[in-house]
C-alpha cells in the first residue's frame, strides 16, 4: 500500500520515546528492588522458583536495554536528521522489545494461570483456555514482530494494524479472565470458611488490582494503536507493560508473609506452613485441596 511521508512530529515520535524510556527505567528499578527483597526475603524457595525470578529480571534488562539503544539510535546517532523515522525501517531493538515483553507477559500469566487451576479445585476446562489464550497472544506478537521487520518503514505500520489490534486484544481479554477467576473462586472460599475471611478478601483485592493494573495499560496500549498507529505513542505504554506484569509476579512472591500477617521470616530459616491460624484460638483450619500454602505460595508453586 502506498503511504504518503511526511516530516514526523518530534512530540509523538522522539518526545513519546524519552517519556517511554523514563517510566520505563523507573519500573525496572522497581522491579530490581523487588527481586532483591525476594532473595533477602525467602532464601528457602525452591531453586526453580528463584531461577524463574533470575529469568524473568535477565529479560527485563535486555528489554530495557533494547529500549534504550532505540532511544539513542533515533536521538543521537540520527542527532539532527529525521529521515529514519520519515523513512527508514522500523528499529530492531524496538521490534524484539515487544517479543520480550510478550514473553514475559506470557509467563506471569501462565504462573497465574497455575493459581486458578488450584483456586479451581483443578478445574481442567478453565485452565486449559486461559492457557490456550495465553499462548494465543504469545503467538501473534512473535507473528507481529516477524512481519514488522518485513515493514520498509514505520509508516507502514499501519498495515498491521489488525494483527497488533488481535495480540493486544487477546492479552487484555486473558488479564480479565484470570482476575474475574480468581476473585469467583476466592468468593467461594471464603463462603466455606468464614475464619479465613480477612485473608481470602486480602487475597481477592491483589488479585483485582494486578489484573485492573495490567488491563487498563493493555487496552490503552490497544486504543492508541488503533488511534495513532504511525507514530511511537502506543510505543511509549509498551515499553512499562513489560516491567508491570513482571513486579505484579514478583508483588505475589514478596507479599505472602504480609498476607497472613507474619512478616519475614529470618534469613536461613525454613518457611512456616500456611495454615490459617485465628487470632483468638490460634487453631489450623484444615481445608480441602488445594491447602492455604498452595493458595498464599505465588501462582507457581508446586505442593511441596
């Protein structure tokens, strides 16, 4: 298709980069500190467990280092020249970030997806279309990077705009399944066991949240692509949506001593079993599989 170039507006090209990459490298941070209070904080985790962590914050450097050597190729190699962004081809550091954030995406959503399956009592059907959408996703934004480096130039974004439309539509959808899941069966529960009432309700409102946080930056994400295709606006979103699912699985890790109101455990020390213990009485609740450890441990945790 022919598309007409144009000298780009350096506000929504060059201007929406840095604004990008300063949130960006803000939510790494917050990323990073999050995974050292994981190490500090559950020394004891399994080594699959820690290895996971480890993967996900080595792709999130290379995501943002990605970021940033786009950022630098348009505003200082290409200093003074707009005529890559006119006419060039799209960068390559900016076409691989969307992959790496799609897998990273792709695993904490899998990882929640695993808490469903238990909140679920192991509900085949459920968990196997939210991680058949899951994958779905994962899929069309390799199939989206693979067409974007056929692209002559970011003008003919444009082109894609269905595909883009359908990946980014598909993950808003699976954010919303995943929360609406938990909270149902979080709900359940706590009907059954009434003692268990402030942390299963503690425990729905990080579920809210964290799919709330993920689903409004994808369907932003999703309306400026839409909206303004040709220009690096909905760019600028992507590059925190990444970093966002990444701290809200390593929010899950951190905070399940918090949940159930015992702090940290000392460094060295074995973790406590997850029995809901009542203030007044002090007495373990025995519940039905899955046990309050598989449901308080983050969303992949095996049964130990």
């Amino acid at each position: 298709m022919s598309v007409e170039y144009v000298v780009p507006r350096f506000d929504d090209t060059l201007g929406a980069l840095l604004v990008g990459f300063s949130v960006s490298a803000t939510a790494f941070g917050m990323l990073t500190i999050q995974v050292f209070t994981y190490y500090r904080c559950f020394p004891q985790d399994k080594a699959g467990y820690k290895a996971l962590v480890a993967l996900i914050w080595s792709i999130a450097v290379i995501d943002q280092a990605f970021v940033g050597y786009g950022v630098y190729f348009y505003t200082i190699t290409n200093y003074l020249n707009p005529l890559p962004l006119a006419t060039g081809k799209p960068q390559w550091t900016l076409i691989l970030q969307m992959t790496l954030g799609a897998v990273v995406g792709a695993i904490v959503k899998a990882c929640f997806t695993l808490r469903v399956w238990r909140f679920s009592y192991r509900n085949w059907w459920l968990t196997g279309f939210l991680f058949l959408m899951v994958l779905a996703q994962l899929g069309t934004a390799t199939i989206f990077t693979v067409k974007c480096f056929e692209l002559p130039s970011f003008a003919h974004m444009i082109a894609l705009k269905a595909l883009g439309s359908l990946s980014l539509g598909i993950g808003v959808v699976t954010d919303m399944s995943i929360a609406a899941a938990l909270c149902f069966y979080l709900q359940k529960m706590r009907s059954s066991h009434s003692t268990a009432y402030s942390m299963i309700n503690t425990l729905t409102i990080y579920a809210v949240n964290t799919g709330l946080l993920t689903s409004t930056v994808s369907l932003s994400t999703l309306v400026l692509f839409n909206i303004m295709p040709t220009n690096f606006v909905f760019i600028c979103l992507y590059f925190v949506l990444s970093k966002l699912y990444a701290i809200s699985f390593l929010a899950t890790l951190n905070t399940r001593k918090i949940i159930r109101g015992r702090g940290t455990d000392p460094e060295g020390g074995k973790t406590p079993s997850f029995s809901i213990v009542t203030d007044s009485i002090q007495m373990p609740i025995q519940l039905p599989v899955p046990t309050i450890r598989e449901e308080l441990l983050a969303g992949c945790h095996q049964k130990s």
